[in-house]
C-alpha cells in the first residue's frame, strides 16, 4: 500500500535513521577511546623519574652517613651534569 506513495521499504524514515546512526556512532568511537585512555597506564612528561644516583644519596641521607650539607652538594653536583 506505501509502495504507491514512495514509501517502500522505509525510504521516507531513511533520513531519520541516518541522523540518529551518525551521532551514535561518532559518540560509540568516542567513548572506547575515552575507555582505552583510561585503562592504559600513563606517565607524566614532566615526571623524571629519580636515578639510581639520586636514589643512593638519598639513602645514604637517610641512613645518617652523610650531613645535610653533603647531601645538598652532592644533589646539586648530580643535577649539573
């Protein structure tokens, strides 16, 4: 019976498909790589993380082998080079 009017096979609701689809689908994409940013373990560029060097003096400062003053020169000498 629509067939006489054009409406055959729903052509006259295809363009409210296709708008509805597009969105969904943009919004689909979206949200897995929103999820899969999420779910990747990330590292700040600006984190550096610490040498063993730097690692060792701080130990060494803990334990009490060297002084404050050692320990501030000693840091400062690494971060130089």
């Amino acid at each position: 019976m629509w067939d006489c009017f054009g409406f055959g096979s729903m052509m006259g609701w295809g363009w409210l498909w296709m708008l509805v689809e597009g969105p969904a689908l943009l919004g689909l994409i979206v949200l897995v790589v929103w999820a899969v940013s999420r779910a990747l373990p990330r590292q700040s560029p600006a984190a550096k993380p610490a040498s063993d060097a730097d690692e060792i003096l701080r130990q060494r400062f803990a334990r009490g082998e060297i002084s404050a003053e050692e320990f501030r020169q000693a840091r400062e000498e690494l971060r130089r080079k």
